[in-house]
C-alpha cells in the first residue's frame, strides 16, 4: 500500500501528523507490524446505501489467479480497530476478498477546528501525482496555467488550488491517496471522506465501546446488507458470500443470517444468539466458535442447540478448552497464554477449512 502523499511544508505535514491519532484501543504494535508487511491489495472504499448514508469500509483482496468468495467480517465492540483489520488481512490471505464496514461510520463526534486543514482527496486527484516532488511540480505548473495558487502562496482574493475541507477523524486509518490511481472499475467505489468519523474519531476505546453498544440494531443490517451486495458486486468475486463476526460482532453475525438469504454460511465468534422465534428465517449452516473460560456466552450454547434443531436448521459449535472470551485477538498477542494461542491456531484452522479452504 502507497504511503500517504504530503505536500512538503511544516503545516501541513503537522496536520497530518496529528490527524493521523486515533483512539487507543486493544491493538498493539504487533497487530500494524503485520498488517504492515501484508503484501496484499487493501483498501478503503465508501459505499453509499440506498438511504443516502455513507459507510467507510476496509476492503482486503487475495493474491490468487481465480475468482474468489466474499467474506463480511464484522469487527468486535472495540470497532474498527487495527487488530480488526489485520484479521481482515489474514482471511484475505487464505484466498477470500474480505469486506470489513466501520459500523461506526459517520457517528464519530464533530472534528475540532484544528483537524479542518487536511487537503481535499478531490485536489489531490486533479493534481495526480504519486509523491510530494511530482506533486509540487504539478501544482507549479497548474498555478502557470492560472488554474489556481499553491495554497502556501497565495496573494488575497487568489483561489488555492487545495481547499481546506471538514475531514474525518476516521480516515486517517485510509490515506487518501492510497490507490488513488485505481479507476473506479477497478476499485468499485471512490473512497470519500466524511465528516463526522467512525471509530478513530472517538477520544477513547471505553467511547468506542459505548458507540457500538448503542448502534441502532436495523441501521446495522442495513450496513451489513451494503458490505455483502458490494463484496458480491466485485469483478474479482465468484458470487459465494459468508459472515464472520467477533465479539458483539459475533452476535451480529449469527443475527445476519437471520436476515440475509444468500449466506453459504455465518461464522460466530463467541456472541450471542438472535431470539429463537428468528432462527426459522436462517437459510446457511452456522458454525460457532467458544471460549471455555467465557460462561456468559458458552451458557447460551445449550438452548442455542435446541432452538436451532427444533427450528431445522444447522449449528455446529465448538469451545475450546481452556480459553477466553477474545481468544481470536487475545491469542495473537505476544503475550497470549498458551490456551488462547491454541484456541487461536484452531480456530483460525477451523474457519478457513469451513470456508473452503486455502485458495
């Protein structure tokens, strides 16, 4: 992925310096050093839904000569956190192109005053250029052409060529010029920035936390239904579609099947289940996966597989020994302990092989 282009001044390279903060939350350093070295294609694209919102989402494809199924994945409570997305990343790696929306989209809190001086993604487009010198050079000879004035040089009354604009807090997780040079054919949707944020406007996780768990339960599925029609909508997809989700996610997971007819399959990860009266809306097999140590979520499994057998429809869970509640995250960490880090590497094993496999 490029790196973002910065126009080779002091003000503005604070800016982004600052803007580039988002809120602390479970990721560590070995969550971005990964998603650092992923070699593949990732990207942030908006998709306007047919209500007229806006949701960002983080978009991870497979390096693989075929076309490949879509996988939705809904992030944990934490939001759309670096973790999340490096998840994304992984899946991706197996050979899924994976669509990850940020549920928080457009409910961050208003940017502050300082945080309205990021450069348009629209300017920078019509400047086109791929890095700060052929970005300077072309804004020399734009401003010749009388077509505008370098925004640090402009005379009273001169219109600049780069126009301060209310930018998200969110977006700093997305440069905006990375795969600028991506048509939309290629890419699918022009990535925007809006305004308020998602999750990385938020001063804080606890904040983050409080968000999601006052997300409306209809705007969600709503959100989920985009993701999905736009994974399925992709050149490079084969018309296969399935949810993966973690935590709070994990309930919205198993919830979505509920809702949408065209899943080969819904992947829980310790979340709760929908009502039982729902569950006869469920058309693709279910498959949960549970922490032993986590008695809030595995007490549920028990009327879960009622439910869902009186309602004739497939749930297939297992828990794992020993772990905890986030084992998925948890278990990743340098500091994982050894039930977690195996629950991690079984799970994770289990996932792909209900999938399909590794393309």
């Amino acid at each position: 992925m490029k790196r973002l282009v910065v126009v080779a001044t002091a003000v503005l390279s604070s800016s982004f310096a600052a803007f580039a903060q988002g809120p602390h939350d479970t990721s560590s350093d070995w969550a971005k050093a990964n998603l650092a070295k992923s070699p593949r294609h990732g990207e942030y694209v908006s998709i306007k839904e047919p209500s007229g919102r806006v949701l960002q989402a983080w978009v991870v494809y497979p390096e693989i000569k075929s076309k490949a199924p879509v996988v939705v994945m809904i992030h944990e409570i934490f939001g759309q956190s670096d973790w999340a997305r490096e998840m994304a990343d992984e899946v991706a790696a197996a050979g899924y192109i994976v669509v990850e929306p940020d549920l928080l989209s457009g409910f961050g809190p208003a940017p502050t005053a300082a945080q309205m001086t990021m450069p348009s993604t629209a300017a920078y487009q019509t400047a086109g250029a791929e890095n700060s010198q052929e970005l300077q050079e072309k804004l020399k000879r734009m401003t010749l052409a009388g077509m505008g004035c370098d925004p640090m040089d402009c005379a009273p009354g001169q219109k600049p060529l780069l126009q301060p604009v209310a930018y998200a807090p969110q977006q700093q997780q997305a440069s905006p010029m990375d795969h600028m040079h991506m048509e939309a054919a290629n890419s699918g949707v022009a990535f925007v920035p809006t305004s308020p944020g998602g999750t990385a406007a938020f001063p804080d996780q606890s904040a983050v936390v409080k968000a999601v768990s006052s997300l409306d339960p209809a705007i969600v599925t709503a959100d989920l239904d985009a993701a999905a029609d736009y994974g399925k909508k992709q050149a490079a997809a084969n018309g296969k579609l399935y949810v993966v989700g973690f935590c709070w996610g994990g309930g919205k997971s198993f919830a979505f099947a509920t809702h949408r007819k065209d899943l080969s399959g819904a992947f829980v990860f310790y979340g709760p289940p929908p009502p039982a009266e729902a569950m006869k809306n469920i058309t693709a097999p279910v498959y949960g996966f549970y922490a032993g140590n986590d008695a809030r979520i595995t007490a549920t499994i028990p009327q879960t597989t009622i439910d869902m057998k009186a309602a004739g429809k497939k749930y297939d869970p297992v828990t794992y020994d020993g772990a905890g509640h986030g084992f998925m995250r948890a278990g990743e960490a340098p500091d994982s302990s050894a039930e977690n880090a195996a629950a991690r590497a079984a799970g994770f094993r289990r996932l792909i092989d209900l999938l399909g496999g590794m393309h």
